[in-house]
C-alpha cells in the first residue's frame, strides 16, 4: 500500500529524519549530563578530602607538646627578683627564731665564793623559738633575794670579783629588770634570785634579750655575779645590791 501523500495525488516527500542522528542525540546528550555531574561529584569528594586532612592536621598540631622557648633576660630578672622577694618575706616571717637545722649552742657558769669554793652551777641554753634559757642553783647564800646580773668583764677573782666590772651592758641603757622593755634595762640585768631557808637558790627562765652566739648581747665568755642584797631594779647603775659574794665565766659548751 502506498503512503497516505501517495494516495492523495500528492507528491510531497516525506520529511528527512536522520534516525542515526536522533538516536545519537539520544545516546550522547544523556552521556554528556552523567559525566559533567561526575565531574562535580569528583570535585565535591576532593573538596571535603582537602578539608578532612586540613581538620585532621591541626588536630595533631595542637596535641604535640609545645617546645618550651628560652627565657628572655628580661624574665630571668622579673623571676630572680620575685624569688628575692620571696626569701625576704620569708626571713621577716621568721624574725627571732633560730635557722631551721641551726644546732643550739648551750653553755656553762661554775659559781665561786670568795673562798674559791664552788657553790652552783647556771646553764644556758638557746631556744629554737628565740631566746635563751637560764636555769640552776646556788648554795650558801643568806636566805631572800639576791642580785643576779651578768657582768661586763671576763674574769672572776677572789674574794672581792671586782675583777669582774661593771654590768654587762654594750647598748649603754639604764639599770633595770628583766621584765623591763629591751631598751630600759642592761642585757645583764636578770633581776633577783631567792635562796630559801637553807640558803639555796633554785631558777629556770627565759630571757629574750641576751644571745650565745655573734652579737652585741653574746654573755658567752662574760663573768656573771651573785650579789649579797636585793636587787631594787630602780636604783642606778646597780640596783644598790651590794656586795659580790658569787661569781663564775659563763663557758660555751663545744
């Protein structure tokens, strides 16, 4: 049978498809689209890869140990002046006590009469928390008090113990007592000591103002005297105690 332009008398061609062509176009246009949106697939994969490694870089970056850079000589100065602060605080916190691991130094008096017989014995001893202890016991002495001063010499001779001095008293203050405040009385000053009805005399104190080791009130080496009367604490220089009826040289115990 013929076409139906065949069958009207006409004599028109039929239209000129290119069947190859069309269904080239069919096979490439869908081709074309797939690999351009591979290509951006591609593009956003590397894209995300890059920022991954970047991420995963500065991760490790902040979790290695950061070299520790040398000091400048400004901050050396700022640290040494911050420890110096730091010791001098330290010094003023403690002012009064001994070094920390300081051995105490202690010493010895052997008391004589003025026959040359001994008749006591005083120890001295530091304190690890300032301060000096003094204790022991006299015999022979009348009962009641008696001036008990440490003395501004080093030797103690027979029967007078004038060889001894004056009291001890290198910053040149007034006669006073040992309750007195530092600068109104003589480092030498310990005031009274009580011998009972047997004439003995018992004593443990402490006093704040001598030392036994370098310094203006170091009584190590010095005499100290047992006087025969009370000491008044008010009277000048000497507290009018009277008389010297014991005496001894306060030794360092090595």
């Amino acid at each position: 049978m013929l076409p139906r332009w065949h069958r009207c008398g006409l004599a028109i061609a039929p239209p000129a498809y290119n069947y190859g062509r069309a269904r080239s176009d069919a096979y490439v246009l869908p081709f074309q689209h797939t690999e351009k949106e591979h290509h951006m697939k591609m593009m956003r994969l590397l894209m995300m890869g890059l920022l991954s490694v970047g991420f995963f870089a500065a991760g490790c970056s902040s979790s290695q140990p950061t070299e520790d850079k040398p000091m400048t000589e400004e901050q050396a100065t700022e640290e040494e002046v911050t420890e110096e602060e730091g010791a001098e605080g330290h010094g003023e916190m403690h002012e009064g006590m001994m070094e920390e691991g300081a051995e105490l130094a202690e010493a010895v008096a052997r008391v004589i009469n003025p026959e040359g017989e001994e008749i006591g014995t005083v120890t001295f001893k530091e304190l690890a928390d300032g301060g000096v202890q003094v204790s022991g016991s006299v015999s022979g002495l009348t009962p009641g008090n008696h001036g008990f001063h440490v003395h501004e010499n080093t030797v103690c001779e027979a029967p007078d113990f004038k060889s001894a001095g004056g009291h001890f008293n290198p910053e040149a203050h007034e006669h006073g007592g040992p309750a007195n405040e530092h600068n109104a009385r003589h480092a030498g000053d310990f005031g009274n000591i009580t011998a009972n009805e047997e004439g003995v005399a018992e004593f443990d104190f402490v006093d704040t103002m001598i030392s036994l080791r370098e310094g203006l009130n170091n009584v190590a080496g010095q005499a100290m005297i047992v006087h025969a009367d009370e000491d008044d604490l008010v009277s000048q220089p000497t507290g009018n105690a009277g008389g010297r009826v014991g005496c001894a040289v306060i030794t360092v115990v090595e």
